[in-house]
C-alpha cells in the first residue's frame, strides 16, 4: 500500500514542476525571441540500503527549443531581427556575456542600448551607446549608423557594431533569467555570416495549441495520481475494518 503511495505522490509533485515548466511557456507566448524550454518524465531508482523497492518519478529539463520564430514587421528602426542562425551577445545582470534573440531595442536616457528586457546590447567594444540624433538606422551587418543632432542628412557617422555570434548551440544552455550562455563563461567570437534586419522582430517560438494540450493532459495526471492517493488512503481504512471484524 505504501508503494502505491510513494509511487503518486513523486509522481504528483513532479507533475507539478512539469506545469510550471510549461506555464512559463505560456506566459512568454507574447515575449519577444523567446526559446521555449522542453522537459520529459523519467523513472528513477532510489539508491540506499535495503532491498530497491523504491522509484521516483523524475521531471527532466531536456533543453530549450531553439527553432526560429515567426517574423512580424513593425517598421521601427530599433526593432531587429536575426535572418536565420545567430544570436545578438547582451550583457546580464552579473556583467557576464550572454545572447539571445530578442532584438526589440531602445535607448536609455543616458545613451545606452538595451532590449526590452533592460538588458544591455554589446557591441565591438562593451555595451553599445548611441549619441543624440536625428535619426538612426541598423544595417544587416549589425553596424548602427545616425545622423548627429543638429546635422544634415548627409552627414551620417557609424557609431558601433552589434555583436553577432554564431555559437555552436549544442553547448548552449539557458538561465532563470531566459539568456543562453556557453559552458564555463566563455564569450562566443563575433561571426560576420550573421545577418540581421531593421524593422522587424522575431516573435517567440512557442506552440501555442500544444502548450494548452500539455496543459490539459498535466492536470488530468495530476488530478489521476491524487485519486490514487486517495483510493489507497480507503483501501487502507477498509483494510483496517475488515481486521477489526476478524
């Protein structure tokens, strides 16, 4: 009896962590360059002294999935996108090196680029700032481009360059804050094949109708392993019952 108590309660717990995976998902439907993160059940035995009896149910992050996209037009001149491969390197809130796909960026008031993550856009040497300006434009190197205030529109001067990487995405992994970084701090080298263009975001990259099916079927689990739970609580009172009787 106690087994198939062990057995529906790890397995409840662990449908529990798998919802809140998959609800993150959902959450970021809207989010712009967001990589879906993937998991899986697994079994594992309990090692330990005694005979093995014991299984835990196990949910498994597996990986982020790192397919592209849908591509919306905004027309902004801020808003960029990355055509095929290739990631834009920001800096995370540690100061460390990171990179994702999210290209909806912006000027602080004090010149810094960032996303709209706050995060801020890394370029050929640190974090990219931009002076005051007409008018800006990215080009599909990543090279930002404005017409300083108070100039003509013939006077344009190039102000930076994005950093473009092309890392190899099986050493990427994803953190809380939803950045993919390489093993070990190591800092991707920037890759002229990157291309981007202006005016344009990717949007995120989640599946929006087998999202609310994984939805549906983790809480049909969940609610199945507590009536078991349950149905082993009354076999035990019965049980109990059927021994004072006798």
């Amino acid at each position: 009896m106690d087994e198939m108590i062990y057995i529906a309660m790890t397995g409840a717990k662990q449908t529990e962590v798998a919802q809140s995976i998959n609800s993150n998902n959902l959450a970021n439907l809207s989010t712009t360059g967001f990589r879906a993160d993937l998991h899986a059940f697994s079994s594992v035995p309990v090692e330990g002294p005694g005979v093995d009896t014991r299984v835990n149910a196990v949910t498994d992050s597996y990986g982020t999935d790192l397919s592209a996209g849908a591509m919306q037009s905004t027309g902004r001149a801020e808003d960029v996108a990355i055509t095929g491969e290739g990631y834009f390197a920001v800096q995370a809130a540690d100061g460390t090196e990171a990179y994702t796909r999210r290209g909806d960026f912006r000027i602080e008031p004090g010149g810094l680029l960032m996303n709209g993550a706050g995060q801020l856009v890394i370029g050929d040497g640190g974090p990219v700032a931009v002076p005051p300006n007409s008018s800006l434009s990215i080009g599909n190197d990543g090279t930002i481009s404005v017409v300083p205030l108070g100039q003509g529109a013939e006077t344009v001067s190039i102000v930076d360059r994005i950093k473009l990487v092309k890392p190899d995405e099986s050493q990427l992994t994803k953190g809380a804050d939803g950045l993919l970084r390489l093993p070990d701090g190591e800092e991707a080298v920037a890759d002229a094949t990157v291309s981007v263009q202006s005016g344009i975001l990717e949007s995120s990259n989640v599946n929006v109708a087998r999202t609310l099916v994984n939805m549906i079927e983790l809480a049909r689990q969940y609610e199945m392993q507590v009536n078991v739970i349950k149905s082993a609580e009354e076999n035990a009172d019965s049980a109990a019952q059927m021994m004072r009787l006798g």
